[in-house]
C-alpha cells in the first residue's frame, strides 16, 4: 500500500515538474518575449561593443604618448633647426604663363 502512495505521489510530483517546465518553455518562445529577449541582446551587445570601443580609443592614445615621446614629438622645435617658410602668391595673383609653343584649349582635338 505504501509502495503505491510512493510511487502515485512521485508520478504525479514529476507530472508537476514536467508541466511547470513546458509552461515556462511556452511563455519564453511567445512573440512578446522574443522580442523583449532580442531586444535585451542588442541592448547588451551595444553596451560590449561601445566598451570594446573606449578601450580602443584608450589604447590609442596611450600608444600615441609612447611614441610621441620616442620620436620626441612633446619637445618644443629648436626654431634655427625649422626650415625658412616659402612665399606663395595670394590667390588672384597668379600669373599663368603660356608657351608659344602649345595650346591651353582643353576643348581643342578632343
């Protein structure tokens, strides 16, 4: 007799859990939270990515900071060691000198 209450009481704990189980299952495929699960995804994929992103930028600058004091790019230049600057004319100034010799024409024998 108490073989069979154990083995009913134990049948029908398991039918339960079973059922339980298959509901949970049931309400997470349902359209509403899949999208609320893709959405959380996304979410947190955003997150990693702009993470991943800071440490890139922090990583760069860092590096840029080695070799900046490597190739001695934080000291100030020596001025008699800078070349001489060159004139350029202002725009509108511009002299266009033509060769006897050719055509400027674009438009000539194409």
């Amino acid at each position: 007799m108490f073989r069979r209450a154990f083995w009913f009481g134990a049948g029908a704990a398991a039918g339960v859990w079973a059922t339980t189980k298959v509901h949970r299952k049931l309400q997470q495929l349902t359209p509403e939270s899949l999208a609320a699960q893709a959405a959380n995804k996304a979410i947190d994929a955003g997150h990693k990515l702009k993470d991943f992103a800071l440490d890139v930028r922090a990583g760069m600058a860092q590096r840029e900071e080695e070799l900046g004091e490597v190739l001695g790019m934080h000291t100030p230049p020596d001025p008699a060691e800078l070349p001489a600057q060159r004139h350029r004319p202002a725009l509108g100034q511009r002299q266009h000198i033509q060769h006897p010799d050719h055509s400027y024409n674009r438009n000539e024998d194409h």
